[in-house]
C-alpha cells in the first residue's frame, strides 16, 4: 500500500462518499460513519454521497442519512443524474426524451430540460421503478430515428433486500436488442462526470478529492480514472482477496469508515 496517503485529511478539500455498504448497509449505520462524517466537517472538509440509483430522490437520500444521525441536505447528495444534467447543459441541450421515474424527471425539469420534448436530441435513460411500455415503445422508435442514447449508470441490477433487480445496464441490453442502438454515453459511477463538475465547482484539484467506497469496479475505479486518492473500505461488497486480482492498489484500505482516521 502506499505510505503516502494522509489520514489526517489535512490537504483535501472534498471527500465522494459511496453509500451503501460504506456509510450504511440497507438501514443500519457502518461502525465509525458518524464519527468520520462529523471528523470532516469539523476540519472544513466537504462531504459528498454519491449513488448511482437514479430512480430515488436527493431528498429521500438526504433524509435517510439524517434519520440515521448523519445530517445531510440535498445539496450534499450527488445522483447519477447530475452528471447527466450538467454534460447536458454544458452542450445547450435542452431537447430530451427521458425514460424515468416522476423523481429523476422532476429533478431534470428542474435543470431547464424538456423531458418530453417533441424533437429530442437525446433518449436519456435512467433507472426507471415506473416504467411502462409506452414509453418503451417511445424511446425505441425514437433511437430507430437516429437520436443518441445516453443512459445514467452502467448498473446491470439493483440489489435489494429480496434479490437483484433489473436495472439501468438489463434495459439498454434491451433497446440493443430491439434496436441495435447502445449508449453514446453512461454516467454514473465509475464515469468521471458524476464528480467533475463538483471539483470544478469548488475549484478544486484531484490531489484534493478522495473517493471512498466498496465497490472495485465503480467507486475505486472512478478515483482511478479521475487520478484522486482512494479508500476501499471492506464493510460490504469488496474482500480483502479481491485486491489480489487488481493491476493498481487503493490508496489506503480500512475494514470500515471507524478505521480511516488517525487521531
Ligand atoms: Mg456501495
């Protein structure tokens, strides 16, 4: 592991927090997340969460975390959709045609996107728990046109208490299937733009961010594609031994957020 990383934090500026399985798994708290979590705001360091579930609402996310003694507002919560949104607007495209839940449309319609636009430049596809076959029916005649596919996530399924379901990644192997069309783009983590535009924001560098989660292949590796420091933590998906098989290392890795810090 490299001994460079710092555990006091002293030289960053933002901190990208996965959720599940890093602060909480399901409803209960990770041991140690709310001493971290209050560590950072002491010492001026923003904290952000990240999800890539895009069918729920910053709101909801915001809420849960204070629920669980974690104080969170909206604006401390990053969807997938942001990244959407912000690649969006940075090209003037307003023109859309979203397949998604009344939550991530609001939350588009917000941004000054037409959702249901009637010549749309873009089929934006998201995690969609309201999906029905108009819209299927919708998007696909749209992509036969020769309008784009962006999609908010690569997610194959979403793990839920009962088992996995399908997500945003089962849907575009659909709209391939139906239309030999795949995503020009898929945000979400590991995609860079779902924190670029938050660096920029606080005119912050990578050397600046860190980016803790569970996830190999979506948290560790947005940190290894953005070129910031990065904290597996070994409280959910990822096990220790799943190291053994990766070409780079973490910058540091703790069995959960209690176990980053030095005091
Ligand atoms: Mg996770």
């Amino acid at each position: 592991m490299p001994p460079s990383f710092d555990r006091t934090f002293r030289n960053k500026k933002l901190v990208f927090l996965d959720l599940d399985g890093t602060v909480y798994m399901g409803d209960t708290l990770i041991p140690g997340a709310q001493d971290f979590l209050h560590y950072l705001r002491e010492h001026g360091i923003r904290a952000y969460f990240l999800s890539n579930n895009s069918s729920r609402s910053k709101r909801e996310y915001a809420a849960k975390l204070t629920g669980l003694g974690i104080p969170a507002s909206e604006d401390d919560v990053l969807l997938s959709t942001d990244g959407v949104i912000a690649w969006l607007q940075a090209r003037g495209v307003a023109d859309i045609y979203a397949v998604g839940t009344r939550s991530m449309l609001e939350m588009m319609e917000q941004a000054g996107l037409r959702v249901d636009a009637a010549d749309p430049a873009f089929v934006v596809l998201g995690f969609d728990r309201e999906l029905t076959y108009a819209k299927l029916q919708k998007a696909a005649l749209y992509l036969q046109r020769g309008v784009e596919l962006l999609a908010t996530h690569p997610d194959l399924v979403c793990p839920t208490p009962d088992g996995p379901i399908p997500d945003v990644g089962a849907m575009l192997a659909l709209f391939e299937k139906a239309t030999g069309k795949t995503a020009k783009l898929i945000f979400g983590k590991p995609n860079v733009e779902m924190v670029s535009h938050i660096l920029g924001r606080h005119g912050a560098s990578p050397a600046e961010a860190v980016m803790i989660g569970d996830r190999l292949y979506t948290d560790m590796e947005l940190a290894r594609r953005l070129g910031c420091d990065s904290i597996l933590v070994l409280s959910g998906e990822a096990k220790a031994e799943d190291l053994k098989d990766l070409s780079w290392e973490p910058s540091l890795v703790a069995e959960n957020l209690g176990a980053i810090l030095i005091r």
